[in-house]
C-alpha cells in the first residue's frame, strides 16, 4: 500500500512539472511577442523658461512614432494615451535663432506590467523657436449701430483707456490689425457712456479670438469705457464785420464769406440764444483786395467751449475783402455866406468862384448838391477899402454826414461903402373938382371955408433927387448869396469831377 503511495505521489510530482512544460510551450507558441505603433504628440515641458528669455515655439505640434512590443493576447489592449512624449524646451540647441534640437523622452503612463518595450523613431526633433513680443494697440470705438433722434448729432466718441496692451508670438501679434469697441443704441437724443470689452480683428475687419486664433494671446478680460457725445445741431448765419481802417482814401465796399451758413452742435442751453457767427478780419492800411481764410473753430470757442463744429473738415472759411478808393467830387460856389457884415459895407469875393473837394466814405454816400454845403468866413472886423485874406483854416465848411473835406482853398474879401439913394415920397395930384362927400348928419354952424387936401411944396425936395434911381443898385440884402443864386450858378458851371 506504502509502495503505491509513493509512486501516485511521484507521479502528481512529474505530472506537475509536466503540466508546466506543457503550458510554457504552448504559450510560447500559441500567445507570441508582438509589436505594434503609434504616433504621440510631443508635449513640451519648461515652456516658462524659454518665455523668459523673450521666445517661444511656433508652428504645428510635432509628433513622435512608437513601436511598442508586448504578448499578442495583451498588446490588443495598449493605446497612444498609455504614453507620453515630452520635449524639453529648456535644452534647446542647436542650428540658428529661428531653429533649435530638442530632446524627447518617453514615459509609459499605463499598462506597464504588458508592455515589454517600448522605442521611439527618434531621440530628438526640431523646434521653431519665435520672440515673445508686446505691441500696444488704441481702441478704436464703432458707433456706426447709433441711431439718433431727429436734430441730432453724434460727437466725437472716446474711449478710456484709449489702448490696449497684447502679448503673445510675433507670428499672432503681427497678425492684429487693430483693437475695436462696438457701441449701439437705438433713437438717442442724449450723450451716454457704456463699458465694453475689446475686441481684436485684422485687417479686414474680421474678428480674432485669442486662444483659438492666436493661440499665443491670452482671453481679453478687461474692459473700457466709451463715451458718445449727442449734442442738438443748428445752422448758423456767418456775417463779417472787419476791423481796423483801409489805408488812406480807401474802404471797404464789400465782405463775401465763402459760406453763408455753418453747422454746429452743443447743448441745448448754449445753442438757444446763438444764431450767427460773426467774423472780423482785419483790414487796417489796406490798399487793394484781398482773400483771407479764417478758421471758425476761433470764433466758436469765443462764444462756448461747449460747441462744435458738426464737421472738422468745415473749419476754414475764406472772406473776400473788396477794397475800392473813395469816391470824390468838386464842388464850386458863386458866393460864400459872409457873417457878422456890416450893413453899411459893400463885401466882394475874388475869385469870383471858390471851389471845395469832397470825398465819400462809400459809394452808397448820397453826393450832397451844392445847396446843402455851407461855405461861410467870418468878415468882423473889415473896414472900408480893406482887402482881406482869409487862408484856407479860416473858411468854414459845414458837410453832411459821410463826406470829407478834400481841399479848399484861400479866398479874398475887398471891403467898399455901400452906394445908397434916396427917393422921395410921391404923392398924388390935387382934385380938379370939389370932392363928393358923403351925406353926413347936419351942422349947427356952416364952414367958413372950403376945405382942400394939404400938399407939400415940391421944392422943399434937394434937386437931385428927383434924377432917376441908377438900376445897378443894390439892396442891402442881396449881398448874402440866396438858395436861387447857388443853384443857378450850379446849372451854369460845372463843378462836379468823379
């Protein structure tokens, strides 16, 4: 029994050792190596560092084949995730400023207890290494969504800050046109302020996300305020009133602006009482014509800071100058006015004639005729057979308003007697018959004689004044000269020259 025990317990012993046999040789045979691959990308590591020295890699990420070995019934069960490749970014060497080598280095992150092997088709890849930049960009605000209400227009918009800083690859940065603000509102009648987030676009308006589209430029989180100015608008009349005085025997005939209206905006309360803008060019010792630009922005800022012009591009304005000589003319008179006479003096004027020029502030100046022009010098004083002299700061003229006295001249006054007569009174011839009385009421006592006109005796008259009275006489009042003698000598004599 013993002896049988034995052997069943060798033979347990050798089918064991057999059994094991049998199992290694068939799974050697039936479950072999095998190997399959698998492309990983390269995952960079010490990125900071590079960034620090002002780079950083650009292009497409690049990747790494794997061959990986493992049993066949276990390598069904292996995938690209159970690895990573790493690239060092701070080991980079090599090639030129834009190029670098950098080494890679595989880790097995699951399944590691199948995998026998695993190797890499390179040790080491390229790297295109690009400068880390800033670049600020202003902010450019978009209204062109801003309705407004009737008589309104939209001012200047602003934005606070007015630019914004980008960091990220030359490669993306130089890809940004500019940084925009979209602003909207509908039936604005009122200025308002919002605040808004910036947005990058490039050239052709279209807009760049960071992160997606550039994928070096962090998310824009901050945000600015944007003002938008609505101010009423109004047309204002433009005048010109100049200053200073044309050179001598010149004015001004006309001022014409370019423009006869402009338009502005500013509040309410400054554009209530404004209806004009009045210009003032200088003029002062100008002989001739001129154009002169003037820029209106002056002007408004001289009435309120508040309005504006509701174009810049309107700003300049030119004003023609017209700048013509005075008109004159030449006035002559047959006699001047003579105060304080003597009536007992016989006064003559030489010349004959005594002349005047006048000159006018304009061509719109009615020209005054000669009745209306008053000549006069002051003859106190003058004795008989005197001659006189008076300059020409003694003659007095007297003009209407808007003439100047050009020229006179010196006139001289011969003082005589004045030559008189005497003329006796007439009377008339005595009756031949008895006059007819009226019936009267009867007298007690009848006249004692008849009853005849008195007559004075001729002779009692000196004998010559009975000659006849010379007709070259003259009265004493025809020695002042009469509105009828000026105009008539005026008809006679020219005495006008233009």
């Amino acid at each position: 029994m013993k002896n049988m025990l034995k052997n069943n317990l060798l033979m347990k012993i050798i089918s064991l050792f057999a059994g094991v046999f049998i199992w290694i040789l068939v799974v050697y045979n039936l479950n072999p190596m095998a190997t399959k691959s698998f492309t990983v990308p390269v995952t960079f590591i010490n990125q900071s560092k590079l960034e620090a020295e002002g780079q950083t890699w650009v292009g497409e990420t690049p990747t790494v084949e794997l061959t990986v070995s493992a049993r066949s019934l276990d390598i069904g069960s292996i995938t690209a995730e159970d690895f990573v490749v790493e690239g060092d970014l701070a080991g980079l060497y090599g090639l030129n400023d834009d190029q670098k080598q950098c080494n890679i280095l595989v880790k097995t992150v699951r399944n590691e207890d199948i995998i026998d092997k695993v190797e890499a088709s390179t040790s080491w890849i390229y790297v295109s290494i690009e400068p880390f930049i800033e670049r600020k960009f202003a902010i450019v605000p978009i209204s062109d969504n801003v309705s407004l209400a009737p008589d309104y227009l939209k001012g200047k918009v602003t934005v606070s800050p007015s630019e914004i800083t980008v960091r990220g690859r030359r490669s993306d940065v130089s890809r940004i046109y500019q940084a925009v603000v979209y602003i909207s509102g509908q039936d604005v009648n009122e200025g308002f302020s919002e605040k808004v987030t910036p947005v990058l676009v490039d050239e052709k308006q279209n807009e760049l996300k960071p992160v997606t589209d550039l994928k070096s430029v962090a998310e824009i989180t901050s945000t600015v305020t944007a003002t938008v100015p609505v101010m009423l608008s109004k047309s204002l009349s433009i005048s010109v009133k100049a200053t200073g005085t044309p050179a001598d025997g010149y004015y001004l005939r006309e001022a014409t602006p370019s423009r006869e209206k402009i338009n502005v905006i500013g509040p309410k309360e400054d554009l209530k009482s404004l209806s004009e803008i009045v210009l003032d060019p200088d003029i002062s010792n100008l002989s001739e014509s001129k154009t002169e630009t003037i820029q209106l922005a002056r002007y408004l800022l001289k009435v309120s800071e508040n309005i504006k012009l509701a174009d810049n591009e309107e700003n300049s304005i030119t004003v023609d100058l017209d700048i013509a000589k005075k008109p004159t003319k030449l006035y002559r008179f047959d006699k001047i006015e003579m105060e304080n006479k003597n009536p007992l003096f016989e006064y003559t004027m030489t010349p004959d004639t005594y002349e005047i020029e006048v000159e006018f502030d304009s061509d719109k100046v009615d020209r005054p005729q000669v009745e209306n022009i008053r000549v006069s010098v002051n003859v106190a004083g003058l004795q008989i057979g005197e001659v006189h002299t008076f300059s020409k700061s003694s003659v007095n003229v007297v003009l209407p308003e808007g003439c100047t006295l050009l020229r006179k001249d010196d006139v001289e006054i011969s003082v005589s007697e004045k030559t008189t007569q005497f003329n006796p009174p007439t009377f008339p011839e005595p009756p031949t018959e008895a006059p007819t009385v009226a019936p009267t009421e009867p007298v007690t006592e009848p006249p004692t004689e008849p009853s005849t006109p008195e007559i004075l005796p001729t002779e009692t008259v000196p004998e010559e004044t009975q000659e006849p009275t010379p007709e070259e006489t003259i009265p004493e009042e025809t020695t002042e000269a009469s509105t009828e003698t000026i105009e008539e000598s005026s008809e006679q004599l020219p005495y006008v020259i233009e």
